[in-house]
C-alpha cells in the first residue's frame, strides 16, 4: 500500500495573516502550509509524498510535485 502524505501546498491569498489563522486553528505552527499573496484566492503548489505521478499540472494550472 503507498502511502500519500503532503509535505508542502502553496496558497495564493488576498490578504495577509494566513500563518496566524492556521496557528491559531492547530494550537501550533504550520510549516508545510506556504502562503503567497495575489489577486485572487487558489491552491497553487501541492508537494505530495507517495503520489503516483510527479511534475504535472491539473486542469487548475495547480503544479503536482512528488
């Protein structure tokens, strides 16, 4: 059985605070969460161990890294 696990996604957010937000939501820091800010709110990497394929782009134009 392969185990899949995320190591790292890259959000695109409006406003600033996202790391406090998901501190305060986990009573601790969240390192594998990486915010970035923009125009618009959208998942925009996503680093996921296990996963069957690797350096693909879905249909969002989100990067898939493995």
């Amino acid at each position: 059985m392969i185990t899949q696990e995320f190591k790292k996604l890259t959000l695109v957010t409006k406003k600033e605070g996202l790391e406090a937000d998901l501190s305060t939501l986990f009573g601790k820091s969240v390192s594998t969460i990486l915010p970035e800010s923009g125009k618009e709110v959208t998942l925009k990497e996503a680093v996921i161990q296990g996963f069957l394929s690797s350096d693909r782009v879905d249909p969002n134009g989100v990067r898939i890294l493995n």
